[in-house]
C-alpha cells in the first residue's frame, strides 16, 4: 500500500516535534512536507530544530533532510502533501487552515481557531464520528473541492471527556464541577519557566478554563440545518492550574446524574466502552479508550500517561461525593492524546472514512 | 515578664521541629520540654536530631542541651512545664493526651485522636474563639483540675477555611466542592518518598479528605447541652492530592450559597475580616487573616505560603463559577498556620483569656 | 530453545522489580522463583507489591502468582530455578549468596556483599568477560560444583567506566577527578525522602564515593595466582551528589592521560569501540556500548537515560581541561544499566559462555 | 543621616528586581531611579513589572510609583541619583556604563562587559577591596571627573572563591578542578524553560566555564603599572551544571597545594576568615563569610543558601581527594551573594571608602 504523503504545518514546535514523532513508520501516512517560521524557512528540518529536539526518542531519519518551508508556499504544498496537520498558533491557523483547505488541502488541526466555526467539525473519534457528515455541507457551503477542515478540542478535555461521555450517554449527566493539574509541555517550549513551577503551583492558565467549559458543548452537540447546534444541557466548571510535570493532564471531576448510576452501573459503563476508532481497529486507537485501575492511589500522572501508547485515558478513586453523586480522578497524556495522538487518530478516522486519499497514484 | 514553660510532645519530628523553630523568642513561652521515641529518650535535643534538623533556620541554641524524655514522665513534665504543645501520631495521642490533662497538664494538640471528642475544643481562633467556652465543662465532667485539651483541625482545611467562615456567617454556605494540592511537608518526614512525587500526582492521602469533610461541621457548630453540636446546614466535598511542592497546601473551591452574594461583597467580607487573634493583637496572629491578591494567577506556593509569618490564608482568582455561584483559589502554609503555628496561636489565645497559668512564680 | 529458570532473590523491592520488568518475554531466562521478606512469604507476587509496583509498565502476567518465598527454602529453589539473580541487601547477601552457590545455584548479583571478595568476578562485560576464568578456581577452592558467584559493580561507575576503559586501555588514565549527580531511583524505594529533594541537592551518599574509587581497580585487574590483583596504576577521586532526577547517574570527569590523545583519537576510541556483549550479540548488548553526541547541551538525563534500551553510555562534552588533559560528562540508566539490566547482561553472557545451563531436559 | 541615591539599571529583571528587594530599607542608599527597556519606559515601576514580579517579599511600597525610563536618560539620572548599579545584559553594558561613568556617576555592576577590562576592579571585597585602587588611575587615564566604573564576578565563583582565597594566601593553591550545580534563577527570567529541567541534569551553560577559570585569575591579581596582572599560579577547571533548585549554586571541589595543610589548619583558616566588610562591619556583610558544617551530609542547597541574610558561603565535607590533597562542597545563594546582595556589598564598600558621596547636601 503506497502511505499518504502529508505536511506537518509549524512542524518545529512542541507539538509539531510530536507529530514527527508519532507518524515515524505509521502505516497510513508519511511525513513530506513540514512549515515553520520565516527564520527556518529554508533550512533541512534537522538544522531548523538544532538543539531544540525536545523528543524521548532520536529525530526520524526520514525527515532530517526535509526542507523546511514557510507557510506560503501553496503551490509546492499542492504539489508534496494528500493533506496536512496544522499544529499552528491559533492566529495564523485561522487565515491558512482555511488557504490550505480553499486549495484543495485537508487540514486536519490542533489549534483553537476554528473550533466554534459552526461547520467545522470538532472531534474525539471515540464521541462524535458521526460529526465528520459535516464535511460535505462545509465543502459545498464554502465551493471548496476536496479541502476541509476538521478539528480536535484543547488538551485539557482528554483527560475527563471521554470517561463522563461514557457515563452521559447512558445516564445524562447534568453537572460537574473539576479541577485540572496540567503538565508543563501543554505550553509548549519554551513555555513555563522553570523559576515559575519548580516547588510551585499556578492557578492560572489563560483561555483555558473558558475552553474546558465550552468546547464540551459543541462535542457532544449535534448538526442541525448543516451547523452544530451544542448540547447546553451539561454544566462543566474547570479550574485549570498548572503544575511541574512534565507532561499528562490530571483531573479530579465531581458529577451529578440525571438518573443517578450505581458504582458497578459506572465501572462497566466505563468498561465495555468502545467506539469507532476500536472497531476500525485505527492504528493509535486505543484497544481500551477507558482503563479504570483500583488500585486507591491511582492513576499517576508519571505512572499512567502512557498507557496504551499513551492515547487512553486512565481513571480511578470512583466514590460517592459528598455534594454530588460520584466523583473520581482521570488522566491523559496531553501531547499525545491531547495532541498530535489525538490529531493523528483524526486523520486515521478520516483516512478509514474515505475523506483522504492519495493525489497520486 | 516570667515566662510559661512549655513542652513539646513528639518534639523531634517535623512538625514537634516546626514548634521548636516557631517558639525561638516568643514573648510568652519558652520551651523547656521535649518528648520523642524511646531510641531517643536520655539525648540531649541536638544529638536526638542529629542529621535531622529539616527547618530553614538554625536549631536555637536555648533547646539543643534539653534532654529528650519518653513520654512516660508525668512526675517531670509536672515539675517542668505549665502546658504541652502535643505533635503525637494519633495512635499514642489517644491514650497520652488524655493522662496529661489528668495529671493537671494542659494539652495543646495538633493530633487527630480528640479531634471529634464532643467536650474537646476544634479550634480555629479567627472562627470559633467562643468554643473555649466549653474547658470548664470538659474540666468538670472529667473531674480535671487545671488540666484539659484542646486540638486544632487537620491542616488541609487551613486554606479555605478562614476564607469560607467569613462568607458562611455572612451569606450562608449550603454547598462547596474542593479540590487540594498538598505539599509533601504535610506527610511528615520521611513522609512521602522522592521516587513517587517527582514528575508525578498522588491523587490520594489516606483519611485526609474525610477528615476535610467532617471537620469544619464542628468547628462551624456550637455548644449544646455541653456539648459540640455540628453545623450541618454545610456540606463539602474534598478531593485530596499530593504534589511535589514543599511547603503549601493550595484549593480550588467552588461555592453555593443561600444568599447569593456579588463579588463586591465577597471581597469586603474578605478584606475586613477581623477576629478574635486580630483584637487581641496575638504574637502569631496575621495582622488580616485573609489576604486577597489581584492579579490573575495568585496565589502561588512558593511565591505566597509565608505571606505574614505564614500565618496568614491569601486568596486569589475570585470569579463566577458556572455550575454553582462562586469560585476562588486559597492557599494557607501547612507546617506553620497548619500545624504547629496554628497551635502556638491557639495556645496564645489560651494563655491571653486565662487559660494558661505559671505554676512557678 | 527451552528457556532457563531463574530466581529474584529480594524480588519486590526496587532492584527486584526492574528484574521482573526487564526479563518480561527474555529469549533465554524465564522468572520461576521470587524471594522477599518474611512478611511477604506465602503471598503471590502481585499481593506482596501491592500499591508498590513502581515500574512505568504493567506487572508481567507471568509473574503474578508466583508465590513468594522468604530465602530459607533452599530446596525449593534447587527445584525450582537454574540460577538466581540476586537483589540482596550487602548484609544478607554476604550469607545467603554463599548458601546457594554452594547448594548449586549460580548466583548472579548486584549486591555488593562480595565485590572485593578475591575470587569473585566484579563484572562489566564490555569490560572484562575475561575475568569469568576465575569462576573454575572459585569453584575448586571453595569445593563447589556447579554453584558460583559473579556480581556487577556500583551503579555509580556505569555512566563513566566504560567511556574511561576505552580509553585507559589504548592511551593509558593515570588520573581522573569525577563528579556525579545521581537520581533518586539509586536509593531504591523509599530511599530518599521527597522533603529533602525537591530545590536541593545532598553532597553525600553513603559509601558511594569509597565505591566509585575501589571497585574500578577490581575491574581493570587481572587474575594472578587465582585471585583478583587490582590495576592500581589508576587513581579516581569521586564527589558523589544526590540529586532530584528519576532516573540517570550523570557523571562530569576531568582525566590526565600517560601518552595524551588527540581529540580525533578520543572519539575514535569510543566510536569504535566493541566488546564481547556486541560479538556475541547479547539481547541486552546496546549495538553501540559508548554513543557521543555532538550537541554542546549533552548527554542529559530525561533525555539521554534509555538510549538503547537503557543499556548504552550516552557521553558528550569532550573538550580539554584547564588542569588536566581531557574532560567531558557522561550518563548511564542506574536502575537498568546500572543494576538489573547490568545484572543480566551478565548473567547472557554466562549463558553464552556454558557457564549457565538447565537442569531439566 | 540622608541616604545616597541610587538607580537600578535593568531594574525590572530578575537581579534588577533582587536589587530593589534587597535595598529595602537600606541604611546607605535609597532607590530612586530605574531603568529598563523601551517597552516599559514611562511606566510606574509596579505598572513595568505587573504579574512579573519574582521575589518572595511584597515590592517595597517606596518604588512602586517611581517611573521606568529608557537608558537615554544621562540628565536625569544625573540629577536623580548618586550613583546606579548595573544589572544590564553585558552587550548594553559594555556601551552604557562607559557613558554613565563619563557623566559623572559611579557604575556599580554585575554585567560582565568590563571584568576584563585592565583598570576596572573584578570585586569580593572579602578578597580584594585593595582592588579600588585603581579607580584613582581609572579616573585619571579616562579623564572621569566624580564616575568610574566596578564590578563583580560571575555568580558561579562566589560558592568557592572565598573559601579557596581564604586558603590560597596561606597555601598557595596549584590547582583545582570543580564541578558547579547552578540553580534555575541564575539564568534570569524566563531563563531556563521548565520542561528543560525537570527530572534533569543540563550539564552546559554557555560561557559559564570560561568565566569561573578566567576571572579567578583577575580577582587574585594585583595592580602593576596602572593595570591589573592576573594571578597566573593558580590554575581552575570548571565543570558547570544546570540543576532544577531555585536559588542556589553548589560546587564540589578537588584542590592541589604547594604547602599542603592539615585539615585542622584548613577548617582554622575558613573559621578564622575575616576581612574588610567584616572590619567595617558593612551592613550586607556575613558575620562569618565562611561557615563550615561539620554534618556529612552539608551544605544542601535549599538549607544552606540562605545563611546570613543569603551572603555567607557555606562550606562542608572536607576530606582527603584521592587524586588531589583536599576535596570540600561549597554553595552560596547565587542571586544574593553571588548578584544583587554582592553588588550591594561592594557599594557599601566604596560608600564607606569615600568613593560615593551624595551630590545633593
């Protein structure tokens, strides 16, 4: 089978050292074509990342040589990439994800600007598959051909959305109330100073309590009339600090029911969920989304990231709350699953579905 | 002025080493007693330490020549001292607090075992001043002459407690959910071992969220029929984690009221909250027991802990909460306002309404 | 190939278990025997560790019934296992490792019970497989028959004693002043308290320094009338520091040569350098024994620690030395290379060698 | 008596912000002007450093309305200050102290633009305050009227200069070979980036090794013809470590006599130690500039770094070098002693010398 050629747009950064990372030997795509700022534009993409290689693992040989390019270069992208991941600041994603998609690229992101654009399509493969049927209305709606744009939520989400998803399609939740301590690779690099974190906390991430709160909405929404339409009847209230991990976003979530479970109703609820990505069998789909351990003083946040190539989410400590129902704790590996894994398990979900496919034959 | 000799039961472990610390040159107590394990008994305080002292500052002189006694020595500590200081695990608190009181010895204590003992104090002196009401009864009903106990409360509550009170008394708390970030001073020494915080979350200390729940009912509760009668018109609900800070226990909390108040009014119920310690100007007690910090992302562990000698609770982040009406960030510092500072300020509150007496003159 | 029966003498402490870890699915050895303390006698393995697996992935399923043993059941491990690997403590090693050699167990250690013993090989097999001829006259003199020990030095020499080797034995080291900077994980569980290493670093480890100095001369000695004669034409100084890293002994060395190389020499000698483990092609064997990186900013610890399974030198750095001739800073894995992965690439290289072989057919 | 007034160049970084807290309440000097870059020229001090501000303790309320300028400001600071210490980025400093001392106003630094500069003073007025001699001969071959120019070393030599001067002038010291452990703060802020130093050792810090064996040198020297000769006898190699501590830099050290003492004239000489700001009793001054701790496991970085106000050295573990003589660990607070507090220092020095006079009467 001849792999998917795609372009990894501000591929120097954190995240985008990540995807690098991830899609070495993936069975469906292959890294061709990378973007960073002007001052790397140019250079082989082992020279532009000179001594800020921030991976566990070597740079992959394959993409050592690649020249990296600034985002203007929309001809040669046509050219080299079936389609590509955005790991741009928000501010430039909104004018070029919509350039690349205008101009036949997919765009498949991780940044924030289109999230509530109301036909993009916000996904968690595990929750809302069936919000790619968007896809066709926004290429009709926008005269765009075969480019689109989908998106994936902030990476404060994964660690709890999948486990209370699980729970609300059966049971309605109405309200939770949680509390984040996320890892210091979720800003990035250089991101926190040391002098910041070290024997410290701070209570503090900017936008980020106002996405955890909102993007949950349109994920479990639905599309009405070719937009999506939120479900405002869940209430969340995060608060986001940020601690001296080095990576995995860890949440303590207090819940109440509409119809209030019972403990084994929630742990086999948890249990036996699967969804798409595990009945496509998805290369980085986890075989299990939602591992609970027993054990009293889990998950941990070094112990337990990584869990399943670090896509699933590990839960823990169920018990009843004292004002609400159930409470419990759930992490997840932010740059991965709440990252490039995340954004590279879209693009295998697309890639199943039939929304990507090779330019050449 | 003569005085009070005071001893320090468990005085060489981290807490019993914070009283030590805090009690150098305190205007109304000198330390002239010390108790620990039996390994320790008959060495001079310097020696029984030895490659142990974890305070910040050097051992004072006035202590290092004090021999270290077993706890088995009512005779001396009467002879020695006019009250004790108790930083007894709870197991061996039980049984020994109850002795000293018998033999005439006023207890001090930061232990659990007496915590929900109805005749025993509970005491946060910006809070509940007025429970010392109940000595005499406790006295009384025991038929203890000049001796009796009174404990403080777990230091996890230290943090929002006092921030929580002002409000409660003024607008009525019906429900609040939290979330904790313990420091690893609060397990003790060795306590919590390096291997399991670095890089890492423990979302679990045993017994220490019950204890958050349980514990402000009676100290937010009143006498009856001599009697401690809890408040439980309030309902909490605590998640409980350990970080890798050193020293600092910080909460996000989510509030519901009654009565719900603006912002403005919460923050003026913060500002001039005074209290008893305040009007009675006690060495210890912070000059504003609740400090409110502006800017967006404090308070901070490191940057706030020691705010007025440690002592004080600082507050930050007030906003709307979008499932119940409130939410903040209050952080207090766990060995001194929540351990042994908290102890000397209740036994300075003691000694100023004429609890404490010299027995020498 | 029927794979051979070993044992894990202390198999649940922190040594214990990264053996358990790392001969999950091993080509030649297969854990059938697992020893503890007397309270954890009796127990499966999986209740013995419980709440204590401090491994990053999952206990091997194959372990986790295996009852534990405490060491007193000699006949069961005669039964039982082809040879041991033994994660004793100094004291009961001294005793215990003898029992078994003498009952017939092979013992391969890390203890340190018998490094300076004189007819014990202390070994590093990139360094000295030759020494293993000891094991013949071990073996006589002591009246054993198929029984013996071998044991691998302190964890503290593994990030420089082989980088050194490479070049003591072609330009010949008359000194070297090194400084390591350790992590926690050397101390084992709980080993060092959180409290005294979060901000700080401790400029003692007991008994570290003495082995960084001793044990290397054992290890370049050579057998001479049947014992270990030490090479002690080497001298090393050795700062040993605990620091707050997981995992990784980092290790800056100053070294003066007898006949000075060049730069070019230097790297050549660690580039090409190859030893038994790589001849025979050892499963554990790193294909490259000494890896130098280039960048100025290297080796460092979170990044550098698993290159090649863990098993690999990572040096970098080489510059001369304003007092001696050369320096630079090396890394090794402590807890892999460092000690059980150490332990059984020894233990491959015995097998390799004929000196491990199955009881049953 | 009226202060002298002081600005603070670069006054909004991180030394510039340790110069304000430490000048609170001086009883020589006051601040009165501060500069910083464009960005924030114009603002108040509290406006310029809004959400920035580093420091343990509140910003002393005297300069929170003092308004930032850019350094292109040679009138006013002429009128507003006496003199102004330097904490400018060494590329501005090299240009902007030349031109504040031609105006007239004493430059007090810690930039490293001029240390090597031949008539301007490299100062530890412990070591050298003969060093300012040569202003006169500054002055005069500068044609400078009132300003001139001092400065000190780099932060990485003050944890072991003192202790190896102190032993150096009786001893001769040959040669030393040392390690540092350098804290976070020591790269200013942001500096180093958290998710670079986590559960990590970066064993370079650019310059920083040729600074601690080239500035020694000077700082040993004496004055020949107008110009300072270095002190070639002593020769350093410096091997220079990012650790993640806060404050703190730790150095082990391994030192060659030419008379090699005994350890009790060692440990006299360090105890003995007294010189110039002790005899004038500056007010920054350390009671003791060397303590020794006699515990095995001393000096440890968070412990130690702030003895006597953050500006003592604290030295332990002497003990035979197996290569060398003697080998000890040194540590001293790198913001304090080895920045704004020995900044401080050396002003007080020149105030008390007569070489800062107030211009205003």
């Amino acid at each position: 089978m001849k792999k998917l050629r795609c372009g990894v747009l501000a591929g120097t950064g954190m995240v985008g050292q990540k995807y690098i990372q991830l899609l070495e030997d993936h069975p469906y795509f292959e890294v061709t074509y990378v973007t960073a700022s002007e001052r790397s534009a140019g250079k082989k993409y082992i020279d532009a990342v000179e001594g800020r290689w921030h991976m566990p693992t070597e740079m992959p040989e394959s993409v050592k040589d690649i020249v990296v390019e600034n985002m203007d270069t929309l001809d040669k992208v046509k050219e080299s990439c079936d389609f590509v991941f955005s790991a741009l600041d928000s501010g430039p994603a909104k004018e070029w994800e919509e350039k690349y998609a205008a101009a036949g690229i997919p765009v498949v992101s991780n940044a924030s600007a289109h999230r509530h654009t109301p036909d993009v399509p916000m996904l968690i493969p595990e929750i809302n598959a069936d919000h790619l049927d968007i896809i066709a209305l926004q290429q009709k709606s926008r005269g765009w051909d075969k480019g689109f744009i989908v998106v994936k939520p902030n990476c404060s989400l994964q660690s709890y959305m999948t486990p209370l998803y699980a729970l609300h399609k059966e049971f309605k939740i109405k309200r939770a109330i949680i509390t984040t301590m996320q890892a210091v690779s979720g800003a990035g690099h250089p991101g926190v100073a040391s002098f910041d974190i070290i024997d410290n906390i701070i209570p503090y991430i900017g936008g980020e309590e106002e996405k955890s709160e909102k993007e949950p909405l349109k994920i479990l929404g639905k599309i009405v009339d070719g937009k999506f339409v939120n479900d405002d009847s869940i209430k969340i209230s995060a608060h986001c600090n940020r601690v001296g991990t080095i990576d995995g976003h860890m949440a303590c979530v207090s819940v109440e029911f509409e119809k209030n479970p019972t403990k084994e109703q929630i742990l086999a609820a948890w249990k036996e969920f699967k969804a798409v990505p595990q009945e496509l069998d998805l290369p980085l789909a986890p075989k299990q989304p939602i591992i609970y351990r027993d054990e009293p003083n889990r998950p941990q946040t070094r112990l337990d990231r990584d869990a399943d190539k670090g896509m699933a989410c590990v839960v823990g400590r169920l018990r009843p709350c004292n004002v609400f129902q159930w409470r419990f704790t759930a992490l997840s590996h932010n740059t991965v699953r709440g990252a490039a894994g995340g954004g590279i398990l879209n693009a295998e979900l697309l890639y199943k579905k039939g929304f990507l496919t090779a330019k050449l034959k």
